[in-house]
C-alpha cells in the first residue's frame, strides 16, 4: 500500500494514474496509493441494464442542468431508470446523489399523490381535488392582488414634493419555485408572475 506519509504522492505519479483511466493498470496503480476500486468495477459490471426507450432530458434539481437519460417501458409507458447521460458535456454521464435519486420523482411509493388542504381554524388535512385546489389557488390569488394592487408610487420629485411613478405590482404576493420545477415549467411560471405584477419571485433552480 502507497505510504502517503513517507512518500507523497507526486505530480508525475497522480499523472501516470490518472493517464491510465481506461484500463486495468489503472486499478493496480490505484491500488498503490491505497485505494482500490475493483469492488466497485466489479458490482458496477453485474448491476443490471433495463431496456427500453430512452429520452434524453435534464436534472430537474439545479441549475448545473446535468444531462439524463430516462428509460421507458415502451409497453406502459413507465419510467424505469434515470441515469447520467454520457453524452452530455455538462455531466459526461455522472450524477451526484441528489440527480442520482431522480427515478424517486417519479416513483415512489411513500410520495403523497393527493393534494392535501387544512381548512382555516382546523387542525387535520384533508383530500382535496385537483380542480378544486387549483381554483382556490386563483381564486384567492386574484383576491390578494385585486386588494394590494399598486399602479403608481409616490416618488421625491426632483423640485420638491412628490410624484406618481407607475409601477403595477404588488408586494401582497410572493413565489418561491422549488427545484423540482423544469425549465420549460419555470419559463411559462415567471411570466405568469410578471404579469401579475408579482415583484418577490424566486426560485431554487436560479432560472
Ligand atoms: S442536482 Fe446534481 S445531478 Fe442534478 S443538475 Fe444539480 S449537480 Fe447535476
């Protein structure tokens, strides 16, 4: 085993290393300096490939934007797997753990699929459907901003006094996006934000 201490590795060592990625010296070398990976190129080699038809899309979790692959049952329609795609230059096929766990977005047996909403003054949730929610959500969205609307502000004027400013926002409303949402997702909801006038918009995605 490669004594780090005593003998530190050199630049003309790591170089030597890293060179040799492709092959099996490069597990000897590895190895060497105390580390050895064929556990992993052995599990690797034995982890089975699911079949099917693979689309290419992105990590929907931040804004690095890796490249994935998601393979779908061509006979139900399914994601099976969600994997690095190698062909993309931001990622190169690698993942971190976060992108590495996107099949859970869609599969998982502990998501909560209903919308859950807990009335004002109660103390339990309860199922709501879909439609419901969403015109609530609307309903109470164009209340709030029908009552805080504000299409001027005052301003100092330049001589003294004050001056309307036309702004067309509101401060009432705010949205926060989380890293769940996709580009395309993103895009069409900030516009929507903007047109209402909704000034406090961010997101985790950083788009
Ligand atoms: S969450 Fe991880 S895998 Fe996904 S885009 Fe960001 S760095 Fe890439």
């Amino acid at each position: 085993m490669h004594d780090v201490k005593s003998n530190p590795i050199s630049r003309r060592d790591f170089l030597k290393v890293s060179a040799g990625v492709a092959g099996s010296t490069v597990a000897a070398e590895l190895i060497g300096f105390g580390l050895d990976t064929r556990l992993v190129h052995a599990s690797a080699a034995s982890v089975p490939i699911k079949k099917g038809k693979e689309v290419p899309t992105i990590c929907p979790y931040c804004a690095v934007g890796c490249g994935q692959i998601a393979t779908v049952d061509t006979a139900t329609g399914k994601i099976i797997d969600i994997q690095g795609n190698p062909d993309s230059p931001v990622n190169e096929g690698t993942l971190c753990p976060k992108g590495a766990a996107t099949y859970q977005l869609v599969n998982n047996a502990l998501r909560w699929t209903k919308v859950k909403h807990r009335a004002p003054g109660s103390d339990k949730w309860e199922d709501m459907s879909l439609d419901d929610a969403m015109t609530r959500i609307a309903q109470l969205t164009k209340d709030t901003r029908d009552k805080n609307f504000n299409e001027t502000v005052d301003m100092p004027a330049a001589g003294g006094g004050a001056v309307k400013k036309k702004v067309m926002n509101t401060y009432a409303l705010a949205s926060l996006g989380g890293a769940t949402m996709d580009n395309e997702w993103n895009y069409a909801h900030q516009k929507l934000m903007h047109a209402l006038g909704v000034v406090y918009l961010e997101n985790q995605a950083r788009i």
